[in-house]
C-alpha cells in the first residue's frame, strides 16, 4: 500500500464510482479497478459494497477513507508549506471566476501581484459547474462560483448577494416581472446552470412563463445583442458594473427579490495554500466584507 493507491481509493470513496473517479483521475478505468482490487487483496478486506455501478464504503473502508484522507492531507500541507517559501510570497494561485465576472475582480488581482510578484498567477474563466468539477480534480485551487450549485465536498463561503437588473436598448423607467414575461430575453447562462436556474426559479414563483429567445454566456456577445435590440436580459449588478453601456437602459425589477450568491469553493478537508488565503483576505478588503 503507498499514496497513489491512496489516493486512488480517496477518489472512488468520494465518487462512489469506478469510472467517475478514473475520470477524476484522469487515468482509465481498468487499472484503477486494478489497483482497487490489489489494495484489498494486500488488506485482506473487503472496501465496498457494489450495488450496480454505484459503489459504498463498508465499516473496514470508513476507517480506511478517515486515515487516508488525514494522511494524503497532512501530506499536502507538508509539500505546500516547504514550497511556500516567506509566507506566501512565493508559489502558485490557481484560480477559477464565474463566467459572469465579477467587478473589481481585476483591481484585486493587480493589488496581489503588487504585494505578492513572485507568485505566478492561474485564471480560469468558466461556468460555475465547470470551475468546481476543476477544483475537485485539483486543476485550480479556488473559484468565484455563484449559485446554486451543488458543491457536495466542497467548502462554499458566501461573499454577497447582488441584484439582478433588467436591461434593454429601450428608455424604461419601471418594470415587474410580468412585463418583462412578454419580452424576448437573451438569458445570461445555459439551460440547467445556476443564474438561468435563478431566473427561471423567480418566473416559476410568479406562475409566469419565460420568454427566452436566446442563450448567451459570453457577456460581451450579450451587451451587443441587447444594443442591437435583438431582445432584452436580466443581469446580475456586477456584470452591468463589468459590462454595462451608456446606450442600455437598466433597471431593477419591481415585486421580486431575485438575487445572486456569489461566494469562493475550495476542496473540503484539503489544505488551503497561503497565497490563496491572502487572496481572500484581499477581497475581503476590497468588498469590506467580515
């Protein structure tokens, strides 16, 4: 038994899959039933329960999965602080942000390189499910996601609720949200991510139907849409602060609390770098938050 095997065994426990946590793993399948089949057999116990695809840890393999997580984690933790050399000041920052930005987000990023300039930066930029499936793999260490998500093994940290804004190419002064049901919308996500999750969940409360012509992520794509008039949008505040343009016309939308949770995931029960803790301390700073 060594670490790979560890690790390895880690991942199925949390995948509850072979092929979910090969995938995770980014090896094939067959040598990873292998190296499952070798650790029990030099173990002489039986690590799971197989029902169908679906795998669960037995008594012998919680005790196992407890150890082996302390013992891969305490690892981690030594690799990372013999590498983080003068507090934090040196090293790596993986990080992954919300395809809808974040404002300020930039001006935060130039305030730790100029505290921190030995420390090279990794950004991502992607959907919020994509960002965590690369936390879990351990391709970035942190993300700016916004919810809902599901982040089942994951620390989530609110940073703020912002409001969602309607915009269009048109003068409007007010608007509720059974006016904005009979107008074209271009959504800022795709079916089934979380702010197209939100926007639909707001019309469902209000039994209205969702008017949606378009789909669109890139937010720059969006803007011009809308300038255009091919159709309005409902935005989060801090795309319209990244985004926004003096030829649109935003506006709160009345008789709804539709909002958005914007907070940091990182692996639970996984050491946090220090350079990544004095990233969050700056946002913190930033957004005068706790």
């Amino acid at each position: 038994m060594d670490i790979k095997q560890l690790r390895y065994f880690i991942a199925i426990a949390e995948e509850k899959n072979i092929t979910a946590a090969a995938s995770r793993l980014h090896m094939s399948q067959p040598p990873l039933s292998m190296q499952l089949k070798q650790l029990e057999s030099e173990l002489g116990v039986k690590l799971f329960d197989r029902s169908g695809k679906r795998m669960e840890l037995t008594d012998k393999g919680e005790v196992l999965y407890k150890k082996a997580l302390h013992l891969v984690n305490n690892l981690e933790e030594i690799k990372n602080e013999i590498q983080e050399t003068e507090q934090g000041k040196k090293g790596v920052l993986a990080l992954g942000i919300n395809t809808l930005s974040l404002s300020g987000f930039s001006e935060v990023l130039q305030s730790f390189h100029k505290k921190y300039p030995s420390v090279s930066l990794k950004i991502v930029q992607n959907d919020s499910n994509y960002l965590a499936e690369m936390v879990k793999t351990r391709a970035i260490e942190m993300a700016f996601v916004r919810l809902p998500l599901e982040h089942h093994g994951l620390i989530y940290q609110h940073l703020m609720n912002e409001p969602f804004y309607f915009v269009t190419d048109k003068e409007t002064s007010t608007i509720s949200l059974e006016e904005v049901s009979q107008i074209p919308l271009i959504i800022p996500s795709t079916e089934g991510l979380g702010i197209y999750s939100t926007i639909l969940e707001a019309f469902t409360k209000q039994n209205l139907q969702l008017n949606k012509m378009a789909e669109c992520s890139d937010m720059n794509t969006l803007m011009d849409l809308v300038k255009g008039g091919i159709g309005a949008t409902i935005v989060p505040k801090s795309v319209l602060d990244v985004y926004g343009d003096k030829q649109l016309c935003s506006i709160p939308i009345c008789n709804t609390n539709m909002a958005s949770s914007l907070g940091v995931i990182w692996l639970e029960n996984h050491y946090v770098s220090t350079p990544a803790k004095k990233f969050i301390s700056l946002l913190k700073e930033y957004y005068k938050l706790p």
